[in-house]
C-alpha cells in the first residue's frame, strides 16, 4: 500500500494497484497524475474490524498531481496529493497536501530558493464531536546557498510554520 512504510513487503492479504501517467509536452516541462488504490491495515487488525469484514474491505485510495518546469536559471516543482483511509472504527480519513518549489540559479555557484506547503485534514466524528482529525499545517521556506564544490554546499535558510487548532 502506498501507506505502508517499509516497501516490497507485505504486512497483508490485500494488493494494491498503483498507476501513473505523464506528459513531457515540451523539454522544459512536465506534468503526470498518479494514483494508488489498496489494503493498508497490516495483519492482526482483525479485533477491530466488524465481523466478516478484513483489511481488504479497507482500502487506501490516493491520487496526485505533479509538475517540472526547467528554464534556463529557473525551476519549479510542484506536487498535490488527495489521500483517503477508509477505517473500520471512524469513517474515512482524509488528508490534502501540496507544494510548490522554485530555485533560481545565477553566478557561479549561487542559488535563491523558495518553498511553500500545507496539509489539511479532513473532519470525523466521535463522542467528543466533529473536529479535524489532526492539526493543519502550513510552511514557509526561503533560503539562498553557495555550491563551494562538487560534495560542499553552503546554504543559509528561514522556515516558518504555522500549525491550526483542529477546528470543530
């Protein structure tokens, strides 16, 4: 599943089908979409399942959305992601994410860059109400670097990050 953590091995019964199309209209660019659908509870959570049911009737789905552009001094990369966890005791999780990247190179050897991202979780309900499911997050990244040499880069950085009350 694309949730699990340690690729190649299989913690359940279920499979996962994955699949991912893009496009290079131009050298400069690229775009694609992707998406996953499949089991992600591992064996042993069979406790907290209803009866008859098993991690296969608990599926992943994730679909996403990326972008490359490349010109000249200048590059951009961007990615967005919808992410669902169909669970047998909450309902369905879900979490949407992006980001956005660019660098701009100039001299020799120095370089700008900026990143922006933020995540933000869908809402469920439980004996306590109805809240997000964890906080949302957003962050904010600039910095600027010197590549000394091919193996020292010297880079100074501001990050700022902001997390949100879950919000009921």
């Amino acid at each position: 599943a694309p949730g699990w953590a340690s690729p190649g091995e299989d913690a359940n019964r279920g499979a996962s089908v994955l699949g991912r199309i893009g496009l290079a209209p131009i050298p400069e660019l690229r775009v694609g979409v992707s998406g996953a659908h499949g089991a992600y509870l591992p064996r042993g959570f069979e406790a907290l399942m209803p009866k008859g049911k098993d991690e296969r009737d608990y599926p992943q789905d994730l679909l996403m959305a990326d972008l490359d552009m490349e010109r000249g001094p200048f590059e951009l990369h961007a990615e967005a992601a919808n992410n669902d966890w169909k669970t047998p005791t909450v309902g369905t999780l879900n979490v949407k994410t992006g980001y956005a990247e660019a660098r701009w190179t100039f001299g020799a050897g120095w370089w700008l860059a900026s990143r922006a991202e933020t995540m933000r979780f869908g809402k469920v309900t439980g004996t306590a109400g109805t809240f997000t499911w964890d906080e949302n997050i957003d962050r904010r990244e600039t910095g600027a670097g010197y590549r000394v040499s091919r193996g020292v880069l010297a880079k100074a950085v501001w990050q700022h990050k902001v997390v949100h009350e879950r919000q009921i």
